[in-house]
C-alpha cells in the first residue's frame, strides 16, 4: 500500500466516489488530490486533498474530502492519505493545517486541536458557515502544526499489511444475460461444427 499524487486519469473515479461519500467538491481540482492504491491489485483504497485558499497574509491550507472505500476501512488507509497531506504542505512551507470537519475524534489522533471560529483565518471563517450549511453542519474547527503531526504506530501497521475486505468484483457475464439462448443461437462467423 502506497499514496500517491492524483492523475488526470483518476479524475472520473474521484469525483463519483466524492459524490457517493458527500464529501465536498468545491473547486474540484484532481492535481490537488493523493491517492493510496495497493500496490499488488493496484485498487485505490482512499483519497484526500488539500485547499489552499490565498489570503493578504499568505497561503491557508485546508485538509478536505478525505475518503476511504468500504472495504479498506479500519485499515490505516484514511490516516496515510492525512499524513502525505499535511506533510506535502509542511514542505510547500505552510506551517498549519486546518481542517472543518465533525471528524474532530479522528484527527485529534494525529495531533490536531480545536480551536474556535473566531480564530481561525477569515478565509477559512467563510468556509466553515459554507460547509455547516450544506455538506457537515457539525464541522467544528481544528488544526495541527505539520511538524507536529504524529502516527499512531497501530495505524502504521495497519497500513504495511492492508488488505481489501470485501472485493469488487464484476459478475461474469452469460449470453443469458443479453437475451441470448447458446443452445439455439447461430452467429454471424458460425462454422457449423
């Protein structure tokens, strides 16, 4: 299992898993993405994005539409998605990341905090009025210092031998299916053996 930085070809499959999850879409831009994939089926498991929103003081980043499919779940998948996330933006000097979510539970693991409304950057102030009223009116504000992120060791295990739980796979398709009987059908290169 690894996370990568999103393709243009991965375009469709985020946004139709964005939209099966209710996760927000707003200025979608796949280049802002990453995604975990399973290095031995390459099935991709999770995503997440970071926003960046221009300000007079500079660049805020914003954690957001963070996603695990069904079957990789309780894996580590969602955490490494939030890990390369904050890191990616640690390096592109942005030394805090925030992220509006009701998930408050799950990333204070990782070393994020609460703080309230008014504290956070004006910008950011807009997007948690935006995001309680259409997509998580529980989203509270958090935030964590990128060199102050941690991984919980169980996850990071969790990760090294993810597996998915329930795989998709497609049904074999019969002439049935198409309304075809194989005992009786003739085909236009039949050779009448």
């Amino acid at each position: 299992m690894y996370v990568r930085d999103a393709r243009n070809r991965d375009e469709a499959w985020l946004l139709d898993h964005i939209e099966a999850m209710g996760l927000d879409e707003t200025s979608f831009r796949s280049r802002d993405y990453v995604i975990a994939v399973d290095e031995e089926s390459n099935a991709r498991a999770g995503f997440g994005r970071t926003r960046r929103h221009a300000t007079d003081d500079g660049e805020v980043c914003e954690l957001t539409s963070i996603g695990v499919l069904d079957g990789w779940r309780r894996q580590g998948v969602g955490a490494h998605v939030v890990e390369r996330l904050v890191d990616d933006a640690g390096t592109d000097g942005l030394d805090v990341v925030y992220a509006l979510t009701s998930s408050h539970d799950y990333l204070s693991q990782f070393g994020f905090e609460g703080l309230s409304a008014g504290d956070l950057p004006e910008r950011l102030q807009d997007r948690l009025e935006e995001k309680r009223a259409s997509i998580d009116p529980e989203a509270v504000p958090m935030y964590v210092e990128s060199d102050r992120f941690r991984m919980p060791d169980r996850l990071r295990e969790r990760f090294k031998t993810a597996a998915e739980a329930d795989p998709e796979t497609e049904p074999e398709e019969s002439p049935e299916d198409f309304g075809i009987d194989p005992d009786d059908a003739t085909y236009k290169y039949d050779t009448g053996d």
